[in-house]
C-alpha cells in the first residue's frame, strides 16, 4: 500500500488530479510519483511538496491522511485499484471514475462522482451537493457504477443519472433525481422538494412519505417489489450494513412519471 500523508494544512484548494491508482501505477517509484504535478491556487508545484509518500503502489492501493478538505479531485479517471481517505475530502472526488473502490472515512464536498462510469464509492459521512450529477452542459450524468453513502446528500443528488446505484442511508436534499434517465436511488430519509423533476425512466425508491410529490406524477398501485431485496441483499453485503426489514418484505406505492416527459420513470414509496 501507499500512503500518502499531508504535510500541513492547506490555505487554498489543492488541484490533485494526479492521485489516482492508474497514474501512480505507471510511475511505480515514490521518486517518480513525488514528481508528479498538482496545482495549489493558480501555480503549479510537485505532489511531494505536500504529502509524504511512503510504502509501494505494486497492490493498487493508496491510503490518503490529513486535513483534505481543500483538496480536489483525487481520482480522477481511475479505472482500478483501491483509494482509501481517512478524513474529509474536497470537491470532484472520483470525477470520471471509470473502476476501482474507492473509500472516504469522512464527509466529501460537492460533485463527487461526476461523469462516473463504473466502480464503487463508500461514504461513511456526508456528500455535498449535485453528487452523481451531470456536469453543466453536459446531457448526462453518471453512467454507471455504485454509491454508497452512511449520510445525508445535499441538492441535485443524481442529477440525470443514465445508469448506476445510489443508495443514501440518511436525508436527501431538492431535486433528488432530477431528470434521471436511467437507473436507481434508494433514500432512506427524508428528500427535499423537486423529487424526480423531469424524470425520463429509472426508478427511485424511499423508505419514508415524501413532504410533496410533483403533480405531474401519477398513482399506479401498490405492489411487492422483489428486485429491492436483491438489491438490499448485495448493499448489506458489500457494505457491511444492516436495513429495515421493511425495505426487503415491504409493499410500495408507485408512482409514475414524470408525465411532463416521457413518464416512464417510477417512485416507490415504501408504506409497510
């Protein structure tokens, strides 16, 4: 494992980009890696100017210390291996995220996982906000992939989402899966306002009643719904986490929408 620890706190935010699996593994010497390029402010300076740099990159792990929370997009691109941070992180954690895991012992700040396409990203804290959202311009949001947060999620949580998994353990801010195209969001607490605006297809599945579901959504039934325990059974499993019985044996009411687009997207509310 390498282990990378900041040496000091950081007064402004530290562009890191080059802290990623697939870029350390290409230099292979600590050397090499302390070379590499990091921009603090507006001027560029070499990534052993603020961290140590101990251990070996040979199995695809980076374990990362410190006050991080000014330290911005660390995996980048990363397409294998295994990141882990111990503490909060700062803003486009995993942007581009291809494969690979990667873990935050910690709360992370806005745009994590923009234009994800695959892997996995554990949160045991708090995201900011548009976390698997799209970036702007951009049509498309994550694209793959797996999240999975112990907190809350702030605004715009999977924000045009085309694929992928994201599963809250706590609140989620307005406008959670706003123009979601494909794929789905488990909430477990309570959502903001906005919920699904916009929805194309995908489905986004709460534990506890909304405050307010958009008119433009319509009631179809209530159903048992067993691909929720095969997802249940896989995040208890990869987590390590333990969710209500109700979210395996429960019945949901559904709703369709939303009806101002194609309406094929769906909100299961859990309501036993």
């Amino acid at each position: 494992m390498l282990v990378l620890t900041l040496k000091e706190n950081l007064s402004v935010p530290l562009e890191a980009e080059s802290i990623s699996v697939d870029i350390f593994f290409e230099k292979k010497s600590i050397s090499d890696i302390a070379k590499l390029p990091v921009f603090y402010g507006r001027d560029g300076y070499e990534l052993g100017d603020f961290f140590d740099i101990k251990g070996s990159i040979d199995d695809a792990k980076i374990l990362i210390e410190g006050d991080l929370g000014k330290v911005k997009r660390i995996g980048k691109g990363m397409s294998f291996g295994e990141i882990e941070i111990h503490g909060d992180i700062g803003m486009h954690l995993a942007e581009g995220m291809k494969g690979g895991k990667i873990s935050v012992r910690g709360s992370v700040s806005d745009w994590m996982g923009c234009g994800m396409s695959g892997g996995i990203i554990r949160v045991d804290g708090n995201v900011g906000n548009f976390a698997c959202a799209s970036a702007w311009g951009e049509k498309k949001g994550i694209t793959g992939g797996v999240v999975f947060i112990n907190g809350s999620a702030g605004d715009d949580l999977g924000r045009r989402m085309r694929r992928g998994t994201i599963f809250v353990m706590k609140d989620a801010g307005d406008f959670t899966g706003c123009g979601v195209i494909a794929g789905t969001i488990f909430v477990m607490g309570k959502v903001g306002k906005g919920l699904g605006a916009e929805m194309k297809r995908g489905s986004i599945v709460l534990l506890e009643e909304p405050s307010f579901l958009l008119p433009s959504f319509r009631y179809s039934g209530e159903f048992k719904a067993p691909f929720i325990s095969l997802y249940v059974s896989f995040f208890e499993r990869e987590f390590s986490v333990k969710l209500p019985e109700k979210l395996k044996n429960g019945y949901f009411r559904r709703y369709m929408g939303d009806f101002l687009q194609l309406g094929k997207g769906e909100v299961l509310i859990c309501s036993s």
